[in-house]
C-alpha cells in the first residue's frame, strides 16, 4: 500500500489460493523478481521473503485493521487490472449514522 510517497507493509495473504492461482501468480512473480525489499523500513521474515517489484494489485478482503496498521484475517480474492499499485491507498472507514 502507498502510504506518504513510499511503500508500507501491512501483512501478508496466506488462504483463498486455488492450486491453479497459486500457479498463475508463481509465473507472475517470477517475471517480478527483485533482490531488494520495496519497503522502507524492516518486515517480519524479510530474510526468508523472496521479493516483487509492486506492480500486481489484489484483492483482499479483510476482518479489520490492527492496532499496529496491518490486516488482520485477509484473504485474497483476485487480481484487479483495473488500478495500478501506485495508486493504491487506505481507503476511508465510514460508519452509518
């Protein structure tokens, strides 16, 4: 996610993988492939991470935020080809009144 003209981490996806999804992004990300993380400040397990250049955007639905600004209980849904990952921001909560 875009956060003040930078990267930031906010967690990572791990279920709503089909075997045939994880195959398609596997070929993705191998075109992707880079040797340096995207974010500016250190992340959880980054020396075992094999990082992308941020590029793909996906769909993650979500339980809610956590205290420290990352996801918690997503799921990916899918790619989106509609919006390009520099565009991508946190949305504003709304509440009904």
């Amino acid at each position: 996610m875009r956060e003040n003209g930078g990267w930031r981490y906010i967690g990572h996806v791990g279920t709503g993988f089909s075997h045939q999804v994880l195959e398609e992004l596997h070929g993705n990300f191998l075109k992707l492939k880079t040797a340096k993380s995207p974010f500016p400040a250190k992340v959880k397990d980054e020396q075992v991470t094999t990082w992308v250049r941020p590029s793909l955007v996906a769909e993650v639905k979500f339980a809610e935020w956590t205290s420290k600004g990352e996801l918690r209980q997503p799921v990916y849904l899918g790619l989106r080809s509609d919006k390009k990952a520099k565009d991508v921001v946190r949305e504003k909560s709304w509440s009904r009144k």
